[in-house]
C-alpha cells in the first residue's frame, strides 16, 4: 500500500459519539506503532475541510496517524442543540481524541501531538496548556475564540453582547425558537455590497461558500443564545506557567479582522515553552494557509520536521 487510507470512525464523547476520521499513512501495518496526531477544524468548519482534506492528509501522507474529529454539537458528531460552539467543550474534545488514540494498539501511546486551523489552533494550544499528554502543538494561523468574540463579535462592546445573549437564552428558556446564524454571508458579492472590506471576511466567504472550500457539514453557522461560554474564555491562560510542551505557531503576514496575526505573536510570547517557533509565511493571508498550495507548502516544510523532531 503506497498511498494513505483513511477511515471514519466514531467514539463515546461525554453523552453523545464523536465522528472522526482517521488518515493511516503510506505502508500502513498494525503491527507496528505510529506517532499520532489530533487535527482540529476552526469554527463553524468541519472534518472533511482544511484541518482534514489538508493537514490531516499531509502529515499522513509523511509518516503519522492523524485523527481530524468534527466538533461536538457540530458536523457528524452527536451532541443537542445542534451549532454550539462552546471552547470548553471543543477543548474537552480534544482530550477524546487523545483518550481513542490512546486505546489504538498502532499508536505509541506516549508520542501524540496536535495541529489545528484558525480557532481550532487556538483550542489545540489551550488543550496542551491542561492536558500534557500532548507532547507537541502546532496552530496553524490561529484565533483565539474568547478574544474574537469580545472584540469582533462584539463589535468592540463586550457588554452590549453578553446582555443581548442573556436575553436570546431567556426567551429560548420561556419557548422562544433557537436562532442558528450564519457567521458568513452568502457570496462575496454580498458581502461587498454589504460594504466589507476585510480580507479575512471576503476570503472566508470565498473558501466555504464556494466550491473552493464547501462541504455538507461545514455550515459556518452558531447557535449565538449559547455563546455566553465564550464570552470570558481566554485560549492562552496560563500558558505563562504550563504551557511547556515544544510549540510552533504558522501565520501569515497579511493581518485581518480575525486576528490570528496578533494572537500568534501573543502564544508565541506568552508561552512557557523553551523550544518554541513562529513561521511567518510573508505575502499570504489567514485563508491562503487554509489550503493553497504555496502557503501550505511553506507550513508544511517546517511543520513536519517539527514533529518528527518532537514525537
């Protein structure tokens, strides 16, 4: 076998199954045991998409078994209601990707590492902070969640936001029907007409809803009552005192409103990790590493090493 095969598989999370996928690499044998990899989608994404069809596929395609998992509450996983994205729990779901590797016989149980995509290369890093069964991490171009959501989600008024989730969750608790926004418009034709500029919104409709990006389940919706959660979540707390493990951070130099510019050089700083880098991929966008050939190519070539080196 000289091509990677891939294998969807699904396992208990905390009351409901999660779906994932697992990417075996050239050569597969169960008889011998694999460094492992968690690879976790951003926001409003979903397994088939960068963090899989990607960077899970490429680091099989190079030695490693890679689990991309679809987030709970989200895609093929289980969990109700239906589009939460709750930080705690995307972080909990890290540490069950961790838990079904840990129980296959063809991965070396003490050599797993994670890799995540715009939010969830924040969530990967905050899952290494609390759970250091995780021996290497690497975000790749990643938000921080609670930062975004105080800041651009907010509109710069944190407190304006809290109070109208209040009142959503209030009038869903009394009967009211669950609100699923879409976080994207429709076309970049009517985002442009809306009057955006930002590039990381223009690209971002440009990748999931064209056929550049678009799949089934990655709907780039939320359920926006239960985003309370994110409210006061910080994806770098304590990564001053635990955050030890060897950490590499990819971003691109063309910064946008998501953020993922400034929060990379904020890991990169806070973290308490003495082998730590940050590869900045000069003349490309948050999105153009999500799967354009050149950007990737670049991230690649120092991810790569990075977790031989590591696990």
């Amino acid at each position: 076998m000289n091509t990677i095969t891939m294998q969807t598989v699904s396992y208990q999370n905390l009351g409901w199954q999660t779906a994932a996928d697992i990417y075996l690499p050239p050569g597969f044998d169960d008889r011998t045991q694999y460094p492992a990899i968690v690879s976790t989608h951003p926001i409003g994404s979903c397994k088939e998409q960068t963090a899989g069809n990607i960077y899970a596929r490429g680091l099989a395609e190079e030695g490693f078994v890679v689990l991309v998992h679809d987030a709970s509450f989200q895609g093929a996983s289980g969990g109700l209601p239906r589009f939460v994205e709750d930080p705690a729990i995307r972080v909990s779901d890290i540490r069950f990707a961790v838990d079904y590797l840990q129980s296959l016989p063809y991965v070396d149980a003490g050599r797993i590492g994670a890799i995540g995509v715009c939010g969830g290369g924040a969530y990967t890093v905050h899952a290494g902070i609390t759970d250091h069964r995780l021996k290497a991490l690497v975000s790749i171009t990643g938000v921080n969640y609670g930062r975004l959501i105080r800041e651009g989600f907010a509109q710069f008024q944190p407190r304006e936001l809290a109070r109208n989730i209040a009142q959503m969750r209030t009038l869903q608790a009394l009967g009211g029907e669950r609100d699923v926004a879409d976080l994207l418009p429709q076309s970049v034709a009517a985002a442009q007409a809306a009057g955006i500029t930002d590039i990381d919104v223009l690209e971002a409709v440009e990748y999931y809803k064209t056929e550049r990006g678009r799949q089934p389940n990655g709907a780039t919706s939320q359920l926006m009552s239960f985003s309370g959660a994110a409210m006061g979540w910080d994806a770098f707390l304590n990564a001053e005192t635990l955050l030890t493990q060897p950490l590499m951070v990819v971003i691109g130099d063309k910064p946008g409103a998501f953020g993922a510019y400034r929060d990379g050089w904020e890991i990169y700083g806070r973290a308490a990790s003495v082998n730590k880098h940050i590869v900045v991929a000069e003349g490309y966008s948050h999105y153009d590493l999500y799967d354009k050939p050149e950007p990737v190519g670049l991230a690649m070539a120092r991810v790569v090493p990075f977790f031989r080196e590591s696990l």
